[in-house]
C-alpha cells in the first residue's frame, strides 16, 4: 500500500470496553518496494527484524530497556538467533547496536554456521553499521549475532537488525 513518505510509525492495538493488554513479539517493518511479502528480502526490500524477538543463547545474554529496548551480549558466545528465509544469495546487513562504554564491541554475523562479517561499535550512543554484499546460502537458513571476541572490557547492546 503506497504510503507517501513517513516521519513516525505507530503500532496500536486497541480494544472495545477492554482493559487488558497485548504481547506484540514480531512488528516487521518493509521499506522500499518489491512485493516479495512474507518477510523475503529481495528486489529492493528491507526486512528489520527487533532484536527482542529473536531467539537468546549464551550463559549471560539477556534483555534490556536502556538505551533502546533490545538484547545486550555479555560474554563470549552470547549470542541471538533466528531463521531467515532467502530467495537469493546476497544480501546487506544493517545492525543497530551500541557498546555499553567507549570500548569497542564486536558481533560476528553468522549465516548458516560461517562466520560472514562483523559489526563494529565503538561507544554507548546507538548506531546504525551496514556490512554490505554479504554472500550466503539460499533457502530457509539460521542467522545469528554472536559475540567472539569480549576481552572483559565491553557489553555489545542490540537493537534491531535489517536485511536489505
């Protein structure tokens, strides 16, 4: 549905007489075109998936509010996971994150088991970094954000990451 150009996207849920609540685990939002649908990335679409809704691993990986809600990565082989279904085999990778201090944080792009990149953060202020012509498997394939590499001196924090 063309939309015109947007500032600000909302997700509410309303109910009638009700005064309940709602658990949203998945919000994706497509920017660009392409009519893929289904969450495939290709012909020009972008598929942003939150951190929070991925799958966490590792002995101290977790949740946080601050400064975005999303997953901090503690300690080596902390890491978030999901399935990501592609029609073709190259793709780019924009991952929004932040170090907890002015240390640099590091988070390895895995694809399918091999190691394709890796997002560097260096201080406390959210960025966007983009590793781009990412060449992988097609097919429905397991993606994950790993730590590999903590010396003790940092935390990586998550927010979402985008696959264009």
């Amino acid at each position: 549905m063309p939309m015109g150009k947007m500032y600000e996207v909302a997700l509410t849920i309303e109910g009638y007489q009700s005064s309940g609540s709602a658990d949203v685990y998945l919000n994706n939002l497509n920017i660009g075109g392409g009519g893929n649908g289904g969450g495939n990335p290709g012909n020009g679409q972008v598929t942003r998936i939150e951190a929070e809704s991925m799958t966490l691993s590792g002995p101290y990986a977790g949740t946080i509010n601050s400064p975005f809600n999303g997953v901090a990565l503690y300690a080596n082989n902390d890491s978030v996971k999901f399935n990501q279904y592609f029609a073709s085999n190259n793709h780019s990778f924009s991952l929004r994150g932040a170090s907890n201090n002015n240390n640099m944080a590091r988070v390895d792009l895995k694809i399918g088991g091999q190691t394709l990149g890796t997002f560097y953060f260096v201080d406390h202020y959210p960025a966007v970094y983009t590793i781009d012509n990412v060449y992988h498997g097609t097919g429905n394939q397991e993606v994950e954000l790993i730590v590999t590499a903590d010396d003790g001196t940092w935390d990586a924090y998550i927010d979402y990451l985008e696959i264009h």
